[in-house]
C-alpha cells in the first residue's frame, strides 16, 4: 500500500510540474509583452480575450497548426529527442524544490547539487538540437550557446556554495528553514545574491546575454531548422525558465514560502497562504528580468565571455574566501558577512561602469589609426 501511495505522490508531483511549466510559460509570454509595452509607451496584445490575457493561447494554436518539417540530412532521432530533453531541467528541478510547508516532491540530501547537475540537460538539448541539424548556422549557435551556459554555471555554483557555508547543508529544505524570521540569506550575503542572479540571467539566454538566439548574427541560432512546436518546445522552456530560474533564486536567497501568516491556513498538512508568498515572490523577480533586458543592451561575444571568466569567477572566488574568513574569525559572523556583502555589493554596482569604460578606452587607443 504505501509503495503505490507512493508512485502516485510521484505521479501527481510530475505533473504538477509539467502543468507549471506550461502555464508559466504561456503566463510569462503574455506578462513581458504586456510589461515591455507598458513601460515603452505602447499597446502591448489587447485584442485576444480580456486585455489580451489569451494571445498566448491563440499563439500556442498558431503554432500546433504550423508545418513540422525536418530537414532532408538531419538526425531523425537526435533531431526529434533534443526538444525534448530541453524541457527535462525545468521539470526535473521542482521535484526538489518546495513550493510551500508540506509540498515537496522529495527532500534529497544533496539537492543544492542536483540543481546544478540537472541544468545540464538544457545545455546538452541545445547543442544536440544544433548538431544534428545538420546546418552551420545552428551549430555556430549551438557552440556559442553552450560555452555561454558552461562558462556562467560556475559563478553559479560558486554562490550556491556560499549558501552551503552558510546553512551548513545541501538539502534545499534546510535552506529554506535557516531563513526562518526574515534571516534571508540575501539580506546578509547581497553580494552572493548579485552574483548568482546574473549567473542566471545568462544561463536562462536572457537580455542582455541572449546571443545564443541573435537572429541578426545566428539566424536564430540553434533552433534555425526547427518549425511548429519542436520550435515550440525550445521556446516555451526559455519562458518557463524564467519562472523555474526564479523559484530557485527565491528558495535560495528570499526565505521561500515562508511569509506573514504563511501557516495559517493548513489543511492536508499544506500551507496553502505559503504558495501565495512563493509564487508572489517569484514573480518579482520575474519582473526584474523582464524590466533588465528592456534596460541592457546586447552584449557582444568577447564582452560576454570576458565578463564571466574575468570578473564573475573570480569576484566568486573572492567571495566564497571572505565568507569561509568571516564564518570562522568573526564572533558574529552574519553581521561581519553582511558588513562585507554590502560593502562588496555597492563597490560592484559604483565601478563596473567606470572600469568597463575604462578598459574600452584602453582597446581603442591600442587600435591602430588609419588615415584616408
């Protein structure tokens, strides 16, 4: 009895997961061009349903009515298997992320870990889908994407590791339960928050680090031979990503579910005021992604790469040695770290500009000048 109680927990938590993905997505869709058009002075969609809430659905119809065309030298398997696999990431990494108290597919000791090993099936979709294409373009893209997502991953993993310092465990629930009372990781260690979400941002192949899909370099990338929704599934993951990506960040660094009067109201042994706080926390950060690429422009190749290997990495690395410093000599450590972070936060934000000038000034005056 209680192994099939079991495989239908799992059952119902895969599919909880699935419909997140796909309502996010479509959710997100709408809520940027809206979001985007509201703060550009224009019309966004309003003519779909009330306001426009329904372009979303009527793109998704558009899109299942599309040809689906395979080019004639492409991979039949790999070609079909690699939009699948884009969306194994997004799904996989809520089965261990808890949505409130009560609701957590399943509490893995090592799930700070998990989240980093699971985004690797997005990285591997894409080159697969690119190479099996068949088309140059889109292994260009292909490549490009992956040294993209590779190269951010370890700023990525070297925040998450200063929230294992911090908490003293890889099990995301100990996390979430160390923030209790407002003690949110990113109140006291802002600057590891700072990292990790632009980390992210070019994980996800958002503005302004959205050079995998440059249609005016890539003709769209690795996703240049795909049509109906195996194009579909490539961008519904981008837009479900953006919610996904910033659950992750809200269980890390913004205390999760938790929220005033979040155990009020319990029954099923769930919190159900706490998926309210999860779910409004994480769409503030959806916002913030939505407002940063209206904000930033595109970067260019060197320029991204530069930043991750040249500044991100080792203000990382500088980061986790601060923090082991601070744990270990100072008495309170969580008022010496937040000193430090805030510190490191607004000394990041007042010289990025100024120095990143800087350097440019430097590479123009070394180029040579050529008179007519």
């Amino acid at each position: 009895m209680d192994f099939l109680l079991a495989i239908l927990r799992a059952v119902v938590f895969v599919v909880i997961a699935y419909a997140v993905v796909f309502v996010a997505a479509l959710v997100n869709i709408v809520f940027e061009r809206r979001v985007l058009a509201f703060m550009q002075d224009r019309h966004g969609p309003n003519r779909t349903g009330p306001h426009g809430v329904l372009q979303s659905v009527a793109d998704a119809f558009k899109m299942m009515g599309k040809e689906d065309f395979r080019p004639t030298l492409a991979d039949p398997v790999l070609f079909t298997l690699a939009p699948i696999m884009v969306m194994i990431g997004a799904v996989a990494v809520q089965l261990v992320i808890p949505y409130t108290n009560g609701m957590t597919a399943t509490g893995l000791d090592v799930g700070l870990i998990f989240l980093v090993a699971i985004t690797g099936f997005t990285t591997m979709a894409i080159l697969l889908g690119g190479w099996s294409s068949r088309n140059k373009y889109s292994l260009v893209g292909a490549l490009r994407a992956a040294a993209q997502m590779i190269s951010y991953e370890i700023p990525m993993i070297l925040g998450l590791l200063v929230v294992a310092m911090v908490v003293g465990s890889l099990r995301i629930a100990d996390v979430v339960a160390a923030q209790a009372g407002y003690q949110w990781i990113a109140f006291y260690a802002p600057f590891t928050f700072l990292i990790f979400y632009i980390a992210s941002i070019a994980e996800l192949n958002r503005g302004p680090f959205d050079l995998p899909e440059s249609e005016s370099e890539l003709v769209s990338g690795y996703g240049t031979e795909y049509s109906g929704m195996r194009f579909g599934m490539f961008f519904l993951n981008e837009y479900a990503g953006m919610t996904i990506m910033s659950m992750v960040t809200v269980t890390l660094f913004f205390g999760g579910w938790q929220g005033p009067f979040a155990n009020a109201v319990v029954f099923w042994g769930v919190s159900w005021i706490g998926i309210l706080w999860f779910i409004l926390k994480s769409y503030v950060l959806v916002f913030a992604l939505v407002w940063i690429r209206l904000s930033l422009p595109r970067l260019q190749v060197d320029q991204l790469m530069a930043f991750a290997w040249k500044i991100l990495i080792p203000l990382g690395l500088l980061n986790i040695l601060a923090t082991a410093a601070v744990m270990l000599w100072v008495p309170h450590w969580k008022l010496g770290m937040a000193v430090f972070s805030w510190a490191a936060f607004f000394a990041f934000v007042a010289l990025l500009d100024p120095i990143l000038k800087w350097r440019l000034r430097r590479q123009r005056d070394r180029l040579p000048v050529v008179n007519a």
